[in-house]
C-alpha cells in the first residue's frame, strides 16, 4: 500500500499548532461565512465582526512584532540604527505619498500590503521544504502552486473591479484591467495548482507520503484566497477570509518566539508582560490594537461612535498629510522591520528561540531568510 503521509512530516511548530494556525484558520473563516445570514453579518462587517477579526487579529499582529524587538531591551542595544531608522523611513515615505495625493498614499498602502500577503504564505511553505530538505524543484512548484492560490484571484479581481468590497478605502486598486484577463489568471492558477497536486498524488504512489502541514497550508491559502476574493460576494466574507489566515499564524510565530527569548534571560519588558502566558500576550495586543483604531476612528473615519463616541474632530488637508501616514506607522514600521529581524545567518540564536532547532545543536537545514516578509511598507487589511 502507498505510504499516505510522509516519514519526515517536518512541522514547522507542531502537529497540533500547525493543523489550528493553518487548516484550523481556513476552517473557521468558511464558518463564519457560511453562518453569515444567522449571524447577521450579510454585507458590511458589522462591529462585533469589525472588532472579533479587524481590531482583533489584523491589528493586533502588527503590534505583536513589538516583542520581537521594541520590548527587548537586548535586542534594542544591538541594533538600535535599524529600530530608529525604520519607523522614520516608514512615516517620510507616507508623508511623501499623501502630499501627492491621498489616493496615491491609499493605492501605494494596498499593493504593499497585498505584496506582502502574498509573500507571508511564500514564506510558510518556503519553510516547510527546507524544514525536510525537499528538493530544489520540489520547492519551486511549491513556490508556484502558493503564488497561483494568490495571484490568480488578485489578478482575477483587478479584471472584475469595482466589487462590493476594496483592500483599504474604496478605489484604492487600480482598474481599468480586461476581463478576459482575470479569466486567464484563473485558468493559469487551476492548471498550477492540479500540477501541484498531481506532484503530491505521485509522492503518495512512490511511498513518500505527503508533509501534511504543507499541503493543508497550500490548501489553506486557496480556500482563504479564492473563497474571500473570487466567490465573497461583500466585505465580511472578504474580510473573514483575507485576515485569519494572515494574523493567526503570526501569533503562533511571535509566541513561540518570545517565550524562547524570555527563556534566555535578559529579556526586559516583553519577559515580564509575558509572565501572564498566551493570555495575557493576546490582552496586551488587543489593548493596543483597540487604542489605535480608537486614534483612526476619532481622527480620520467617524464611523464607529457606538464602541469610540461622537467625535467632532475635522482635521484640514494639510494637517491629514502628517496625521494619517502617522496613524499607520505601527503597519509601517512592522512590515520595515519584517525584512530584516527573521534572518537566522546573521542571528542563529533565532531558530534556538522559535524551538526548531535546540541549543547548542545544529543549525538546521541552509538557509540565510527566513521568508516570512520581505516587503518594507504597511500591510494588512482594514
């Protein structure tokens, strides 16, 4: 008989964790669709949603990051040029973009953002075959089959534009793209990704089995792409789907990572915030997360007085300029700092703290990245 899963599974946390990150977010975003008209959560994202899964999950990873560096204090005298010099890039650069034009700013946000999405689940499955040492085409076709699961219903939707739901604010993609494109892009990512799977039957025929996370990630990021772009017919279900499966995994890595560090000593405020466990790790990301969006909603948005209040604050072009690149500077700042502080070739310790490799032993399978991010300007959706 065939060998159905492999040997070597290669999880990248562990069986449990990885199946709840990845499979267990795809599953609980097709729920929360699915129950959409019970739930009554039919077209815009109503609050509860809006705070469950924007305030929640999106934000709150972003401010995640701050254990991996801010709250370090080792972390911040080794490298402080790149901890001062990130967050004063990040907010010259939306300064620059907004004095051109506010939808220059919003439009240059969405595609960064969307970049890095796309490049995030890249990185999960990049780190699966190196975790097992797959072979060099085994990873490129993993490689295409996640850039098809994205990029197919990104470029589908461009061809499809305007839907009843945007990245950010509303025009924010560019339009303008032939249908028939969008059409092309679909059967492109249908034809990788039976590729892809035929590749996976083979494996199971030759008795090597499958690596179960990397195939339910891969199957994953297609239900959480396809269903929230292609078939979401309003802005819950997009984001519902466009979210989970971003931020959920992104907790488990920030986790797992100081709870390494906090076991080396030295650790500073992000040890002792972390005394209160995964609990008190949530609660201290969701405080910040619901204060930022609080600054948005009274500065910028005025839409959401039943959770904030009645704000009265109308702030002129000129100031918005200042203000606004500045309410986005935790997204910006996360996403500059995300291309540099998950390279374990300039610190080895890394991969000790994450728990894949343990101290004092080998470095790993080779490997200078870890690719989780390689992009420099805010992500996320809103």
């Amino acid at each position: 008989m065939p060998r159905l899963l492999s040997p070597s599974q290669g999880w990248l946390f562990s069986p449990g964790v990885d199946l709840t990150v990845f499979a267990g977010s795809a599953l609980v975003s097709v729920a929360f669709v699915l129950t959409a008209p019970w739930l009554g959560a039919v077209g815009d994202t109503p609050l509860w949603a809006w705070v469950l899964f924007v305030v929640c999950v999106d934000v709150a990873h972003v401010w995640s990051t701050l254990f991996r560096t801010y709250l370090d204090t080792d972390e911040l005298r080794r490298r402080p040029g790149l901890y001062l010099g990130a967050p004063l890039a990040a907010y010259v650069a939306g300064v620059t973009a907004y004095l051109v034009s506010p939808q220059a700013f919003w439009t240059l946000f969405a595609y960064v953002a969307l970049t890095h999405f796309v490049r995030q689940q890249y990185g999960w499955v990049a780190l699966y075959g190196r975790k097992v040492r797959a072979s060099t085409a085994e990873r490129r076709l993993d490689a295409a089959a996640i850039y098809a699961a994205t990029l197919g219903p990104v470029v589908w939707w461009h061809a499809n534009l305007p839907r009843d739901f945007w990245w950010f604010v509303e025009g924010d993609f560019l339009s303008g793209m032939p249908r028939g494109v969008g059409t092309v892009a679909l059967a492109v990512h249908a034809v990788v990704l039976a590729v892809w799977v035929g590749f996976q039957a083979l494996r199971v025929t030759r008795g090597e089995g499958l690596q179960a996370g990397k195939v339910l990630l891969v199957a994953a990021t297609w239900v959480a792409w396809f269903g929230g772009i292609v078939l979401a017919k309003d802005d819950f279900a997009f984001t519902v789907m466009n979210i989970v499966l971003h931020g959920v995994p992104y907790f488990a890595l920030l986790f797992r990572y100081a709870r390494g560090r906090r076991a080396e000593g030295g650790y500073g405020v992000g040890g002792a915030l972390l005394r209160a466990g995964l609990p008190g790790f949530i609660l201290f990301l969701g405080v910040l997360a619901l204060m930022e969006e609080g600054l948005w909603d009274w500065l910028i948005w005025h839409e959401r007085a039943p959770l904030f209040g009645v704000s009265t604050v109308e702030l002129p072009e000129d100031l918005l300029a200042l203000v606004v690149p500045l309410l986005a500077l935790p997204q910006a700042t996360h996403y500059v700092l995300d291309a540099f502080i998950w390279k374990p070739g300039r610190e080895p310790a890394l991969l000790t703290r994450l728990g894949w490799v343990p101290p004092g032993g080998p470095e790993g399978p080779p490997s200078s990245t870890l690719p989780l991010s390689t992009m420099a300007i805010p992500g996320g959706s809103d």
